[in-house]
C-alpha cells in the first residue's frame, strides 16, 4: 500500500456530487473511485475474469466432479454441453 498526493479541483468534485462538502468526504469518495479503477485494470491487463478460480480451487473443484462421477452421483457431460453451461453461466 502506498500513499500519494492529489491535486484536485474541488469545484468539479461538487459538480459531480454536492453532497462532497468537505476535504475528508472527497478524500472517502476519490478512494472508492481509485480502488474501483485499479480492479478494472488488474482485470484487463490480467486478462483474468472477476470470476476466475485459483489453480487449487479449480483442482478442488475438478477433483469433487471426478468423484461425483465415479460413485453414480454426477453424470458426465460432452465437451459442448459443458461450455454452453459455462457460457449461460457468466453470460458469454
């Protein structure tokens, strides 16, 4: 964690939201904004998925699937069914 020094113009800040009256409350809003911009970049420039798995979380969860399988409570599915589920899912 860092700490950094802004120069801004207050003025704007009150056009965009009245309600910053004071140099604390726009000092709260700016890092809400700030903290809201850096995971959008983390996103992009990762190129992860806010709903990526970890390595070990996908391991977990592709080991439980191989059990299930294995005593009857899971039934497999092809490939294609599987990604279309993938895709309904988070909306691809």
């Amino acid at each position: 964690m860092c700490t950094v020094s802004l120069n801004i113009d207050e003025t704007i800040v009150r056009h965009i939201n009245p309600n910053l009256t004071s140099r604390e409350s726009i000092g709260q809003w700016l890092q809400l904004q700030v903290d809201e911009w850096l995971k959008e970049m983390a996103v992009k420039h990762t190129n992860m998925s806010p709903n990526a798995h970890t390595a070990e979380e996908m391991k977990a969860i592709v080991n439980e699937r191989i059990h299930l399988m294995e005593t009857g409570k899971a039934t497999y599915i092809d490939g294609e069914e599987g990604f279309a589920q993938i895709r309904m899912r988070y909306g691809l």
